[in-house]
C-alpha cells in the first residue's frame, strides 16, 4: 500500500513537471491564440487524467466496503439477530411458566386474606 502511494506521488510530480515545463514552451514571446488553446487542451486533459485516477481510487474504496459488509457486518447482523430472537424465546418461556403463576398465586393469597379478614379472624 505505501509503495503504491509513493508511485502516485512520484507520477503526479513528474505530471506536474511536465505541464511546467509545456506551460513555459508555449509561453514564449509572441504565442498565438492557437498555442494557448493547446495549453487549455492540456490543462483539461490532465485535470481528467487525475478525475480518472480518484474514480479509480472510488471504485476500488467502494469494492472495499461492500466486501466488509458482505464478510464481516453481515455475520454479526445475522448472529445479532439470533440472538434477539432466542431472548425473545426465554422471555415468553419465563413469563409463562415462572411469572404467571407466581402472579396467579398472589391473587389467591390476597383473597384468602380478605376474606379472612372480612370473618374477622386476620386482622388488618
């Protein structure tokens, strides 16, 4: 990776050097319009030149990020969701088998202790 950007830089310089040294070429005394509209020509060739390379370098990013989602984020969204849904299961299994009926046996201790009360033998 660090090779490949000391190669961009390096080429990059060597562009620039090389629009220097056409830009001072053809912007000797006495140019005519048709030179500087050579020097347009090149100035917008090269500019195209290094929207190629960041759609290039866009391309590849995007590559990248779809794989990490297929590859990494996928498997936890999946695992993720298991999860959720095995908890959903002990939830509903507790709350069945464990909480109602402790619920339901209140309910009987509590009449029981109203009515015992109302016959006068618990008091309040």
């Amino acid at each position: 990776m660090r090779r490949t950007i000391i190669g961009i830089t390096i080429g990059a310089v060597v562009l620039l050097i090389l629009l220097g040294v056409a830009i001072y070429f053809l912007l000797q005394p006495a140019t005519p319009t048709d030179k500087i509209r050579d020097i347009f020509i090149i100035v917008v060739a090269l500019e195209s030149l290094v929207i190629g390379v960041a759609l290039i370098v866009l391309v590849v990013q995007l590559a990248s990020l779809i794989n990490l989602l297929q590859n990494e984020v996928k498997p936890i969204l999946k695992a993720t969701t298991d999860t959720v849904n095995n908890l959903r299961g002990t939830a509903e299994f507790l709350g069945e088998n464990v909480v109602e009926p402790v619920i339901k046996l209140n309910g009987y201790l509590a009449g029981l202790y109203r009515m015992l009360e109302l016959m006068g033998i618990r008091k309040k």
